[in-house]
C-alpha cells in the first residue's frame, strides 16, 4: 500500500472491520490513517470489540464494564543505559549523576524507603525501571557492582526484588530491558510478571544514522521479539507494547500490531499491550519532533484493540494525554490504565504527573465504566496460577500474591483483582510449605502400578489444549522446518571424501551421505561399520543401570512429550528422597553401577532438590554412579538456587553427582527446538551447561532425537555442534561426551503427532543414516555410538549395531519417558536379553560402567 492510503481504501478497511471480518497487515495501515467522522465508526468498532471482551472475561459488575489500574510506586533502580534512544530523559551519564549527588544505582535502602512508603500509601505494585545493562558501557557501572558483590545488573534487581517482597509485601514487576532466556528464568522466581516495550519492528529506525533508535544495541526490532517469545515460552505474564509517533510510518505501525497479535497468540503469555503516544523531551535529540495527535492516538488504539481481539488488554497511560482527553482512549477500546502512582513521578515522562485516583476514576466512571485496582500481574494469570495450577506464577510467589488478590471474587467483584484496601505485608520468599517430601512424597504406591507398568491411564495431559501454546502457529512453523534438504554434491565424490578423512567432511558433502538410499547408502553403512571395527573392535558393551523418572511433573510444555502431567492429572507422581534411595539400593542389589536420574521441571521442585536427590543415593549406595540431570534441570536448578551453571554444578558433584545426562538436546537449532517445545531451553544454553561440566571434569552423553519436523540438514548441523563442544573439550584436557545417543522420535502418544503437527517417526533409512553418519562424523572424537532398544525394538538395534553403533546403553529396570510416549519394546531388558542382541548378529557382548571402564568386582549379598 501506498505511504498515504487513499480515502477508498480506508472505508472498505472500515467496512470489513465493522463486520468483524479478520484484518491484514495493509487493511491496518489503512485504518491507522482514518480521520474525522471514519475515526469515530473505527473506534465504535473497537470499543464493541472491547466490550465483548469484558463480559467473555467476566468484568461486567452490575451491568457496568470494570477498567482497571495498578496502584505502584516507580523504581527506578539505574538511569545509566548502553542505549542511546533519541528521545529519552530518563538516562543519564555517571557524570550527570555525580553532579546530581547520585551513586550510579539506587541502594538497597534507597529502593526499600520507596516500597516501604507506597506500601504505607496502598501501594501493590514495585515497577523496576532501569537502562540496559549499563556496565557493559560504564566502567562507573560496572565497579559499584563489583563493589556491592553483585555480578550483573541482572543479578542485583533480582536480589532487590526478593528484599522487596520480603520486607514490603510489595510484587515486583521487573522491566530490565532485553534479557536472555536464562535471565528471564532466573527473575521469574521472583516477580509475577515482567515487562519490555517493543516500541516498533521498525529496523529503519534502527539502522539509520539520525532516527530514534539509532546507536542502541537493545533496540533491534529482532533481539526484542525473541524476548517478548522466550517470555512466552518460560510462562511469564508479559507487558508489552508499541511507542507511537517515533518516526515510524503507517506500515511500520501496522506491522508492530502483527507483531505483537503473533507473539499474543503463539504463547498467551501478553498479559497486556500498552499502546503509548510520543511525547517531546527538552533535551534530547527529538526534541523538536512533534507529539503525536490525539486523532493517530485514538486511531492506533483503536486499529490495536481490533488487530488483537476481545482477550487482549489495552492499555494507555493516562498521563501522557490531558485528563479529559482519557474519554476518548476510553473511547477508542483501552480498557486498562496501568500503573498509577500516589507517591512516585513517571520517571520516564517526568514532566507529565499522574492524574489523581479520585479523578481518574471520576472521568472513567463518566464514560459508564467502574475503575478497580488490580495486582501487577492481570487477573487471568492469578486465578489461573493460584486457582487452576497453571505455571504462570513461580510457587515461591503464591503466597506474596494471594494475600493481595480476592481469588474469588467475593469482595472485588471479579476474580484475581486486588483487594480492596488491602495494605501489603512482607513475607518470606521460600520453598512451598513441606519440603520435597512432604509436598511430593505423598503415598505414591497407589501409583505405582499404574505409571511403572501400564503407561498413560489417559490419552493427553488435562491441559493439552492450552499448555503448549497456540497449535496452528506450530504448524505454520513446522511446515518450514520439515522442508527437505537441497543437495549440492554428487555422492561418489561426498563418499569419497569422507573415507579419506571421515570426521571432517564439508556440511553438504555430509548432507549427501545423511540423505543416500539404495546403493550409495549401503557403502555409507559400509563405511561406518568399518570405522567401528577400527575404533573399538567387535564388542558390543552394556552397563547394568536404572531409570529413575522422580517426577513427572512438569509445564515446560514440550510438544514431543507424553510423559509430562499437570501436577493434578490422574497419572502425576512423584518420589520422596527415600522412595529415589530404596529404588537405587534396589538396583544396587540387582548388580547395577548406575542410576539415571531425571524429572520433569516441577514448579514446586525445592531449590536443593537436585543436591538432596543426588546426595540421598550416594548415602544409602555409596559405591553407585550418579547420571543425573539433564541440562534443562540445571537450568531450573540455577534458577532456583540463584547458584552460576558453574557454581550450580560444582555443589551437585560435591553432592554425588558422577555426570550429566546429555538429553534436553533434541535438535540444537533453534528454529526446529521452537516448534517442538515451548518453554525448554535454547540451544545456546545446552551449549553453555554442556561445556561447562566439561570444563569442570563432569562427563556427559550427548544425544540427538530426530524425526519429527526436522530434515537432515539439521542432523547435519547437530553432529557439527557436538563435534565443536568435543575439540573444546579436548583442548581443556577434559573427556568431554562419553557417547552419542540418536534417539529416534515416538510419535504414538506425542501431542506434536496428536495435534497433526509431526510425521510418524523417522523411517528404517533415516535410522540407518543417523547411525551411520554419527560414527562417520564423529569419527576421531566421540568413540562410543550408542543405539536405543528401547525406541527401535531387538531387529532394529541390531541393524544399527550393523551401521557402526557399538553400545546398547543399559538394563533401564524401568524407563518411564519412551514407555508414556507410546514406545512398544519395553521398559527393561535383562543381561541375557542384551547379551543375546549381540549374540544374534555373531558379535561378543561385554558390561561396561558409565565411564566405559571394566566394572568393579563387588559382592551383592
């Protein structure tokens, strides 16, 4: 569409946004540009799509739609910023600072004396405010962090969060500035809900030398959408929003919209979008731009309230316009005022104060609507948290926010709001009541029957509906991923080149081999069997192990997962310290060496979980080998200790830990680890928790789960990220992998494969070429090729020991994860039976440890 939509387009936009036909990105564009009397049949149809919502929602009381605010005090922790936005007052250099009488961060008390007065004023809600990392700019920074025994900005809003909470009662509504997934992780645990501008999609403004984003890092439209994702992913009710009047062209604003409607819809995790008017700032380089006006204001409103449906809350601060122009934002679909503050300015918009409660409340009650206040976390979330056991709130936070919302309406009105008149208190922020084993060790032996050898009791988890996100936005993903690989190379000259050097072939060269059929495939299978023969000979090797699967409670919402429940489905359970012990000394009896241990990522997971659970097996069974905890459980385990990866792990090895499983990595690339999970961790991570056991002479595995809505380019590129982690790892003098296990995909109960999304599994080709590949790829490095009995059944473990596997990986006793998933070949075999897969391919069969190493000679009795 044109810079400027021609009057004919508005009013055909009109005309199908009045029938509540869906819009496009170019009907948008057209509508933000609607004047006059079209403006106002735009915002009719906005407010109709509002008033919808509020009576889906329940905030009708008494025949009046209920708009709401979050009484706060503002924060603001730092005003120094890597950032160099061109319209902004809120930062300042440490030399402004200096001149000010200021340290370069507020103390600990500063940040107390502003809670603990708003609290005293009525008061719910402490909004951090901050720049962006400001020590990676500012050596001033950087040394009072280092001074205070902090090492990031990061880190010391997360611990002024918890004195917050603590000793104010006050929840805390975070707002950093773009952060990692590892950090939006770790400051869940300590605020229900978080915030980030997206401001704009606009790469323009900031690529172009002179335009308002121009010169910040942090302001990349991209950066900031995969925060507003990784949000989604982790469960983090999310405000959000778009700036107005920036710069940004009529395109560009309708696109923001798109934006924020796909991250919306893909995760639920929006809890509001703030649609915000630019206003001029003496002082800064836009000074002389022009305030948007009230009419591009309404009209982005009310195209945003529209563009995002009924479910969506819209906010706009009612500072940044006079108070009797609140009627027509009202008007134009906002049914939230956001954060108001009786004893603190907007920092950001300082010369603009907050209207008073009793006047803010008089114009919103003109329009025929009652004001009430909420939490800073929006009502939906609470009651879905503190009500329905959904993951949106960390369990150490429970607490802290019912004691501020009336959960059921009795008093407020609606569910979730504020109490009225409540005055908040601090509170302790610890682990839920009980313990590990109070809170899971709770009679599981009615279960045990039930998930040990029957598997599911239900076809999917109660909420499969919501928990893994929107499934039509997966599909749409999914339909890239599965794309088949083009090929570049001829596959005389790919096999060629990797007989001549095997564990350095180019990415296509290994792309035509991972995708040979017929002829060419046997000479792959061919290649790998030979280098087997050449690395570790004719043995096939097991280890005597058990799994045991301590919980199955979880909401990271992976969508390959069968094995996952919601902590009230009919097939939850969880193991108390002692029940993990008993089952270890029972292996222990049995001849085992090992036990594996991992859970699902339960909420309510004690912060010392992972060390107790560790520690009890090595208490009861000395002499057994701990292979516990994948990296995704490191990542929950540093979020709740507030432990490094590093430090994180140290403790778990001083607490029995032997080494890391090397699962959680299912394909390491990001674009396919999107589709299949929603909230686990990204590659990157893996990559870091991996290197870092490495580093600190933990071992682990490393595996590979393919078939689903990956194409062989990704095995490829997989093979690459572990091939780079063990050169790391050899240049450290470290073992690094100890294997690689290629699991292939149980499609049967997966809810990927249930909601149509994925294929059924790998077929026997792909099999034999991930096997075989592996070996070549891996050649030199990784010398141990594991194969899964329990995904591929007797036959095809023993095609794969033909195609350059080595290792049957172990006895299990019970394997909970491939069994729920709809695996048929068992969840145990028996020394004989493995022995006899050996034997049936005329191969010697040898029991190994963990470490590869001939077992110990020890007495059972």
């Amino acid at each position: 569409m044109s810079e400027t939509p021609t009057p004919q387009q508005v009013r055909r936009a009109l005309a199908r946004a009045e029938r509540g036909a869906a819009l496009d990105v170019g009907e948008a564009e057209a509508l933000l540009a609607a004047t006059g009397e079209e403006l106002d049949r735009l915002c009719a149809a906005a407010v109709k799509v509002r008033d919808a919502g509020l009576v889906a929602a329940g905030r009708v009381v008494a025949g009046r739609g209920v708009v709401t605010f979050s009484p706060k005090v503002f924060v603001p922790v730092t005003r120094l910023c890597r950032d160099r936005c061109h319209y902004c007052t809120f930062v300042e250099t440490p030399a402004q600072a200096a001149r000010e009488g200021r340290a370069p961060y507020l103390s600990p008390d500063e940040i107390l004396d502003i809670a603990s007065r708003g609290a005293e004023l009525g008061c719910l809600e402490a909004l951090f405010t901050l720049g962006d990392r400001p020590e990676d700019r500012w050596p001033e920074a950087r040394a009072w962090l280092d001074e205070q025994g902090y090492d990031s900005t990061i880190a010391y809003v997360r611990a002024m969060a918890v004195r917050v909470l603590e000793e104010t009662g006050l929840l805390p509504h975070l707002n950093p500035g773009v952060m990692s997934w590892e950090e939006l992780n770790r400051l869940k645990a300590v605020s229900p809900s978080m915030g980030m501008m997206l401001e704009t999609t606009s790469t323009r403004l900031y690529e172009t030398k002179g335009l308002a984003h121009y010169g910040s890092p942090d302001k990349d439209p991209a950066v900031r959408l995969r925060v507003l994702e990784d949000a989604g992913r982790l469960n983090i009710p999310f405000t959000t929003g778009l700036l107005v009047g920036i710069g940004e062209t009529l395109t560009e604003r309708a696109e923001t919209i798109f934006a924020l409607r796909r991250v919306s819809r893909a995760y639920g995790a929006v809890q509001e979008v703030i649609v915000q008017n630019f206003r001029a700032k003496p002082d800064t380089a836009m000074r002389h731009v022009d305030d948007l006006d009230l009419a591009q204001y309404r009209a982005a409103i009310a195209v945003t309230r529209i563009v995002l449906g009924p479910k969506a809350r819209i906010q706009a601060p009612p500072n940044l316009v006079d108070l009797t122009e609140c009627r027509a934002l009202l008007d134009a679909g906002v049914d939230d005022w956001g954060g108001v503050s009786p004893l603190t300015p907007d920092h950001v918009n300082p010369e603009r104060p907050w209207p008073s409660l009793d006047r803010l409340r008089s114009i919103t009650e003109q329009c025929g609507f009652d004001l009430k206040a909420r939490l800073t976390v929006h009502p939906d979330y609470v009651t879905g948290a503190l009500g329905r056991g959904e993951a949106w709130i960390d369990p150490r936070l429970h607490a802290h926010v019912a004691a501020l919302a009336d959960l059921d309406g009795s008093v407020a009105g609606i569910p979730g709001l504020a109490i009225p008149d409540v005055r908040p208190v601090g509170l302790a922020w610890q682990e839920p009541d009980g313990g590990f084993d109070a809170a899971h060790g709770r009679g599981r032996t009615d279960l045990h029957e039930a998930v040990d050898s029957e598997g599911r009791s239900e076809d999917r988890r109660s909420d499969f509906a919501s928990v893994y996100g929107d499934w039509a936005t997966v599909g749409e993903a999914a339909a890239i991923t599965s794309t088949p690989a083009v090929l570049h190379a001829e596959g005389g000259d790919a096999l060629r080149a990797a007989e001549r050097d095997p564990g350095n072939l180019s990415d296509e060269h290994a792309l035509t081999l991972m995708t040979a059929e017929g002829d060419l495939l046997r000479q792959v299978i061919g290649l790998a069997d030979d280098l087997r023969k050449q690395v570790v000979g004719e043995v096939v090797t097991y280890v005597v192990n058990r799994n045991i699967n301590f919980t199955n409670v979880c909401y990271v919402g992976c969508r390959f997962c069968a094995f996952a429940q919601r902590r009230t489905d009919a097939d939850a359970y969880s193991l108390s310290y002692a029940e993990v012990a008993e089952r270890a000394q029972e292996a222990w009896d049995l001849g085992a060496t090992e036990v594996c241990m991992q859970g699902g990522i339960d909420p309510e997971l004690p912060a010392t979980a992972y060390f107790d659970i560790a520690a009890a097996v090595k208490q009861r069974v000395p002499g057994m080998h701990v292979h516990a905890f994948s990296p995704m459980e490191v990542v929950n385990g540093t979020a709740r200790t507030g432990l490094s990866v590093e430090d994180f792990l140290i403790k778990a090895r001083e607490s029995g830990l032997g080494s890391l499983p090397g699962t959680a990595a299912e394909i390491l690339d990001d674009e396919v680890r999107w589709v299949l999970t929603k909230g686990k961790l990204p590659a990157s991570t893996w990559v870091e928790i991996v290197t870092t056991a490495h580093r600190i002479g933990l071992p682990t595995t490393s595996t590979m789960m393919y078939g689903h809505v990956d194409n062989p380019r990704h095995w490829v590129t997989h093979l690459g990220v572990l091939k780079n982690i063990q050169d790391t790892a050899r240049e450290n003098g470290s073992s690094g992998f100890t294997e690689f296990v290629p699991l292939p995909f149980v499609h049967t109960s997966a809810p990927i494969y249930l909601a149509g999304v994925a294929r059924p599994g790998p077929t026997l080709r792909d099999n034999l070429a991930v096997h075989a590949m592996a070996r070549i790829l891996l050649h030199g490095r990784i010398d141990n090729i594991q194969t899964s009995w329990v995904k591929l059944g007797t036959t095809g473990t023993q095609a794969m020991l033909s195609a350059g596997a080595n290792d049957l990986g172990g006895t299990l006793m019970e394997e909970t994860i491939s069994r729920m998933a709809g695996s048929e070949h068992g969840s145990a075999k028996t020394v004989a039976e493995l022995v006899q897969i050996g034997h049936g391919i005329n191969r010697p069969v040898h029991e190994r440890t963990t470490l590869y190493t001939e077992p110990p000679a020890r007495q059972t009795g």
